[in-house]
C-alpha cells in the first residue's frame, strides 16, 4: 500500500471516528452573531517565520512597533512559553501539520518531504465539514524551492495559494490549481493577507466554517527588503535598544540586521490589523479563533550567534497569541505552562469540537483555554536538534542537542554530557549558566529525569543526526544539508 493509498483509506476510517466526536461534543458550538442558526467557529492561523517570542511590545519590546498585536494581547490568551520543538522551518510546519515530533514524522531538516502516514490537521478539518485554505510559504515539499507542489502533496488542503520557499518578498511567486507561476503584488506578505482577507469574504455566506492558515516570510532575513514606509521608521540604528547577551564585538552587525528585522516586524503588525478588521466588518469576530505565532526565533547575535536551531530563548521561544471572543470574550489571560509545536494541532481542533486523530502525539490545551480545567503542573516542552546543518553547521559550533523547557529552567545536554542550565525566571537573558555546579545538583538531576522521561515519550534514542539521516534515506552534502534547486 502506498503512502496515498493509506491516507485516503486513514481518511475515511478516521471520518467516521470524528463524526462521533462531533456529536459528542456539541457544546463546542456556538452562534455567530445575530444568527439563529448554531456553527462551528472559524479559525484564522496566522505564523510568521523567524519570529522570536521577545520581539513584540506586549512582551516589552521597546523597540518593536506593533500596536495591532498589543490590542490583540489584550484580548487574547498569551501563552508565556510558547517553544519551537525544533526551531528551524521545515520540521516545526510538519508538527503543526501532523501534531507529532520530528522523529515521528520524520522531518527533521529543511527541503525534505513530509511523507507520513499520519492524519494532517487539513484532513481532521475536512473530514468535521471544514473548508481549509492554505497561502504563503509551504517548505514541506522537498522537490525543490521554485517547484508546484500538486494537488496530492499539499496535504488535503482545499484552497491553495502556496509556494515551497521563497525569501524575496518584493519578487516572490506563488501557484494555484496549475504549474504555472503566479506573481505576488509587491511587498508579499501584504498581498497575501489581501488574498486571505478575500478569501474570509468570499466565505462568509457559506454554509461550512473555514480553517485558514496564513504563512509569512517575515522578518526572516534577507533583513534590509521591507518596505520603505517601514525601514524609514529604524533609519537610526543608534536608538536601539541591545539585549544585553549580545558580545559588545557585534554590536554593530547585530543593530544592522535590527533595524531590518524590526521593519519586517511592523509591515507584518498592519497585516495582522487588516486581517482583524476584515473579521470584524464581515460580522464573523465573535465566532473566529484567531491565532498569531511563529514557526521559531532569531539570534541576531544575542550569545554572539546567529538565526535559529539553537537552545536558547531567542531561537526556541515564539509568540503566541489566541483570540476566541464566544468562548473568551475580548479579555487578557496569560499561561505560562509550556506549549509546544505539537501541542497547536490537537489544541486547535479541540477548540473547535473536532476529533483529534489518534496519530497525534501532542497536547490538548482547548480546555485550559475555556478555563474548563486548570493547567496541569510539572509540564515541560521538549526542544531538540536532531541533526544540524545551514546557518549553524558543525564548524560552526552546530551539534546535536535535547533538552526541556519548564515554566521556571532551561536545562540542554549534548551528546557528550549536560550543556546548559539557566534559570530563565532570574536569568531571562541566560547568561549564567548553571549546568554541573554543585549547588544544582539536585534541581539537574531532577531535570535529567524529565528529559529522559520526554525521550522515553518521544521514541528518541538520542542518536547521532547521521543515524537518522540514514534511516530516512536522506541525501546531505557534507555541511549537513539537504540539497534543493
């Protein structure tokens, strides 16, 4: 049986399986608006890329300006601890597609294929009466940067407005139903929120609510390619204000791609503020969770390193905002139990009264988020690189790593011994490192245990990155990446 073959008979055996969920759980509706007619909500999933968790004004940013997320912090659920399982593209989008970690699903590099059989959240969606859309960067693929992805390797999203990867935002492409190239208008991640917000008006009249993922490429570098209107607004370098993690030796390259990053960062805050007033002028607010995250972090130099696949905050932490005025109201509510890449599928269909298929191996927090039950205590989100290669290859200092996140430690070993251990409460820039001091003794070995617990969990042997690339079947050059045209 091939791959195709198994989803679409998974499919039909796990269609029965949510329909009892559904009826199940029909407390999960809600009426939208002045209707008298009862619906599911609506969900819009916004993620930029290479977004940290600290880069926004309601996390106090200083130099971030993004008003419309701050209106929205203040309506929404702010997870604290929002982590990137393993904080590089490709292997974050496959958990939020499949609801699994890395070596469950098998993505744990960029510019390979998700090939699992497990059932992708397009699917739970479809099979409770969804329409899903999905427009922006994709890189799940592994056919190559610039190629169509067809219609069956686009995970049964209905409507697609996709590309594998691009970072040219003002000269970026897209396909639809055919192999023929599209052309975003301009500065790409405004003309696809035009495009989601034409498809949010174009679905209000219909009878199925809609599931809509919207992926941006912002403000992952290049830096220095927002637009005009929006780089102006950090033309002095000199007013920002510096992490105090970041070496004094790069000061200057660091202020440099800041100013850039934080461009990008407010160019995306309006697209956020666009998409709220289209929900809001179409009568659907009240009945949409809206969701704002990313799909991992941005050294830019903070521990004299840069980009992502790292253990520290700047890489693993991301934003992570949830709105759901029926269930909510508009109020404020923070939780800082940790939440994890594969922890968003299972929540979100939880929201929304669908089944979760039982290939899931995340968490349900849809009933922390209702306040039906309290978050449980002693969680802890596991952060990994399984194999490194790109920005942060092996001369590099790139290597493999597990570790876990609490509310309260970071605690990261390597594959010769115990690395990092920070207490992210005292120490939020982590620059005291308190790994193997006698004194925490004790607080590491009990961490140790959790790790090992969460490698028990996760079916992970903690082999080296070769191990698994062979075990896949993947080609690597000799930096550790997977070649891509």
């Amino acid at each position: 049986m091939n791959r195709r073959q198994f989803l679409e008979k998974a499919g039909v055996t796990i269609a029965g399986t949510m329909c009892t969920g559904m009826v199940a759980r029909r407390d999960k509706k809600v009426y939208n608006g002045d209707s008298s007619k009862p619906k599911y909500p609506n969900l819009v999933f916004v993620f930029a890329d290479q977004w940290r968790a600290q880069a926004t004004g309601y996390a106090g940013d200083s130099n971030a300006i993004t008003p419309n997320l701050e209106k929205l912090a203040k309506e929404s659920i702010t997870f604290t601890n929002a982590v990137s399982c393993c904080p590089v593209c490709s292997p974050y989008r496959a958990s939020l597609m499949t609801g699994q970690y890395p070596l469950t699903h098998g993505v744990f590099l960029n510019d390979v294929q998700l090939n699992s059989p497990a059932i992708t959240i397009a699917q739970a969606y479809n099979a409770s009466g969804y329409d899903t859309a999905y427009i922006g960067k994709w890189h799940l693929d592994g056919h190559g940067r610039n190629s169509y992805v067809p219609l069956e390797r686009r995970l049964s999203f209905k409507f697609w407005r996709g590309f594998e990867c691009c970072h040219n935002y003002n000269d970026s492409f897209y396909y639809a139903d055919e192999p023929v190239k599209l052309r975003w208008n301009g500065y790409d991640a405004v003309s696809q929120t035009q495009m989601a917000q034409q498809y949010i008006k174009e679905h209000v009249v219909k009878e199925n609510p809609f599931a809509l993922f919207l992926s941006l490429g912002p403000p992952h570098d290049p830096y220095n390619s927002a637009p005009e209107k929006y780089k102006r607004l950090f033309s002095d370098s000199e007013k920002l204000r510096l992490r105090p993690n970041i070496p004094s030796e790069f000061y200057e390259k660091s202020r440099h791609d800041l100013c850039g990053y934080y461009s990008h960062i407010a160019a995306l805050d309006d697209c956020v503020g666009s998409l709220l007033d289209t929900l809001r002028d179409c009568g659907i607010e009240k009945n949409t969770i809206f969701v704002f995250t990313s799909d991992h972090g941005d050294m830019l130099y903070s521990q004299g390193v840069q980009k992502k696949q790292q253990p520290w905050n700047e890489a693993v932490c991301v934003p992570f905002l949830l709105r759901y005025p029926a269930v909510m109201g508009l109020r404020k509510k923070k939780i800082s139990t940790p939440f994890n890449s594969p922890d968003i599928m299972p929540t979100l269909l939880g929201l929304c009264g669908v089944g979760i298929p039982k290939t899931v191996e995340g968490n349900d927090f849809s009933s922390i988020i209702t306040g039906e039950r309290n978050p449980p205590e002693g969680i802890a989100a596991l952060i990994a690189c399984y194999s490194p290669f790109g920005e942060w290859p092996r001369d590099q200092g790139g290597k493999e790593y597990r570790g876990i996140r609490t509310e309260k430690y970071t605690y990261v070993k390597d594959m010769q011994s115990p690395w990092l251990l920070y207490d992210n409460e005292t120490d939020p820039y982590q620059q005291s490192n308190l790994c193997n001091k006698l004194q925490y003794k004790e607080l590491q070995k009990k961490l140790e245990n959790i790790l090992i617990q969460k490698l028990q969990e996760t079916n992970d042997g903690f082999l080296s990155g070769y191990d698994y690339i062979e075990k896949w079947g993947y080609t690597v050059d000799e930096a550790g990446n997977v070649p891509y045209l």
